[in-house]
C-alpha cells in the first residue's frame, strides 16, 4: 500500500476518478502482457513492439496481439500497410479505440475475433490498429467517472483480460506519454520494457520515468496488490563507433542495478538487456514490406538482433525460448 505521506496526492486522485474495484481478473497462467513505453519520442518502442512480437509469433511459435494505442497510428501502417489500415480504421469497431469506446458509452462492440487482422505468413500474430481518431481520447477517459464505471485507467484491463486467456503474448504499443492511455496499459499490463537510447538526455528521462512509474504504482495499489514491473531497458539506435556512448550505457546499466534493490517498480531479474540493438536500414525498410523485421529480411543481421533480444526477455519473463511445435 501507499504510504501515507502519499496519500493526499492519492486521495485527490480517488476523488477525481470514482469508485470501484481492482483488476477485472488476474491474467491467467502462461499468458504474460507487456506493455512497450516510454513518455519519450523517437526511442523506437513501436519498431521494439512490433519486431518483438514478430519474433514471438514466427520465430518462437507464440500466439500474440499486439495492440496499437498510439494515435499516430504508425504500428497498423507499417504492419497492415497504408491503405489497409485507412479501410479499417474509418471502422472503429475494428480499432483499439472501441475498447475504450466499449466503457465510455456502455457497448460491446469490440471482439477479438473481428477487431484483429492476421499477417498472411504468420496467423500466429493478431494486430489491432489503432486510428487517428483517438485524438480526443485522454479527454473522454476523464469523464469515465461514474459509480457504475470501472476508473478511468481501468478501462483496457476490463476487456483484455476477458480474451488475453487465449494468447501466449499481449503486447501494448504506448503513446510517447504518460497521459490516460499508457495508464492504461500500464495497469492492465504485468510487465513494462522501455526503449531508450544511450544518450545523456535519455539516460536523464529514465530516471524521470522511473520515478513517474513509482507514483504510479503507489496509486495503482491503493486498488489492487498486483503492479507492472519493469522487468527491462532496451538500448536502442546504437551505433558502434560512436565510442563515447559506451560510458553512457555503462551509466544506464549501474542505475538500472541500483534501482531494482531499491524501487518496487522493477523485477528483481530486470536488466539492461545485453542485446544492443544497432542502427541498421534494414528496420528502416521494413515498413515498407509491412512486415516484422525477421519475416521481411530473415536472414539480416537486424533479424538476428531481435531474436537474440527476443529470447533475452522471454528468459526474464519465465518463458522458456523453445519453439513450440502447435
């Protein structure tokens, strides 16, 4: 529980958001939901969230969602292609967006089944879009404020955790924020992993979102015992030669160690992950495949990366690397 020199901040926030209960269900056993994030721009968490997933469904057999709730939409371009995503997100029934919508207005207009689409190489991979109409989002939530509500940040966990049961993976791409979405995410979800680039700057905001996650959490477990954990730090966009980004890593991995002793935030197994990932123009290209990165250019030194980071968090997760035969 919070302690009670936070329980003002967490008291004005219970007043703003109304009542009701925990967590809808805690997610069921081998399932694992991770949300990718980071209220940094430009650290490549959606190129991390998709090729991740790619690697899980292809290359480790798991069945995954991936869900886009990011209003840039950039998830659903890359992977459904332009056109295709611009079908389906004038269907809002067929977006991210209808979760919330669901709450907000009391429907049940969004089903697994119909609101998914599937890569044609790799069924095991379901993909949500989401779409440019969630500008308004953050401002709808707020007003989720009625006794027969779940809270606002409750809204994803209630309807996620009614189909997580049959995936392997849930993996959320958040918004470059903080704001009410990637609340959600982090409380629906068990597991954070973040992004960064081994830069001054980004070093500076991890300690920030650590922070950030902290009150979170604090706030989060005034309504349920269970929390996402930050079980790792991505380091993105690195490029070999730039030498003098080996101390910033260095300095990145040493706060990382502390903290986890010291903060309830992270796993105790949380790390730096060993796999760094490089600058390279094959993820730049993928895109342009709609494709993972390990489906588009199998055999590309990128691909070999995130199977190599894939198998790194599988291993953090408790989740055994063996590729599954079913």
């Amino acid at each position: 529980m919070a302690k009670a020199s936070k329980g003002s901040k967490a008291e004005g926030a219970i007043k703003a958001i109304g009542h009701g209960g925990g967590k809808s269900a805690k997610t069921p056993a081998g399932t694992r939901i991770i949300a990718f994030a980071n209220f940094k721009g430009g650290v490549g968490k959606t190129a991390c969230a998709v090729n991740v997933a790619g690697c899980l469904a292809d290359d480790f057999k798991r069945n995954v969602l991936l869900v886009d709730l990011d209003v840039q939409s950039s998830l659903g371009q890359w992977l459904l292609g332009p056109q295709l995503w611009l079908n389906r997100s004038k269907h809002l029934e067929m977006t991210s967006y209808q979760i919330f919508r669901d709450i907000i207005h009391g429907n049940h207009a969004w089903h697994v089944e119909t609101a998914t689409w599937s890569l044609e190489t790799c069924p095991k991979l379901k993909i949500c879009p989401a779409t440019f109409e969630m500008i308004n989002l953050d401002t709808q939530l707020h007003h989720v404020n009625k006794p027969t509500q779940p809270r606002p940040f409750q809204c994803l966990d209630k309807i996620i955790k009614d189909v997580c049961y049959q995936f392997d993976y849930v993996i959320f791409d958040c918004p470059p924020n903080m704001y009410m979405t990637t609340q959600n995410a982090i409380f629906c979800a068990d597991f954070i992993l973040i992004p960064t680039l081994p830069d001054f700057l980004s070093k500076a905001g991890l300690r920030k979102l650590v922070g950030f996650l902290t009150d979170l959490r604090d706030q989060f477990l005034l309504y349920d015992t269970d929390s996402a954990r930050i079980a790792g730090v991505i380091i993105n966009n690195f490029d070999i030669t730039m030498k003098t980004l080996i101390p910033e890593i260095d300095e990145i991995s040493a706060y990382v160690e502390q903290a986890k002793h010291e903060s309830k935030v992270f796993l105790k197994q949380a790390r730096v992950f060993e796999q760094r990932m490089h600058k390279r123009a094959h993820i730049a290209k993928a895109p342009d495949e709609s494709l993972p990165i390990t489906m588009a250019f199998p055999t590309s030194k990128a691909a070999a990366e995130f199977r190599l980071l894939t198998r790194e968090i599988m291993e953090v997760l408790g989740d055994d690397p063996a590729i599954r035969t079913s």
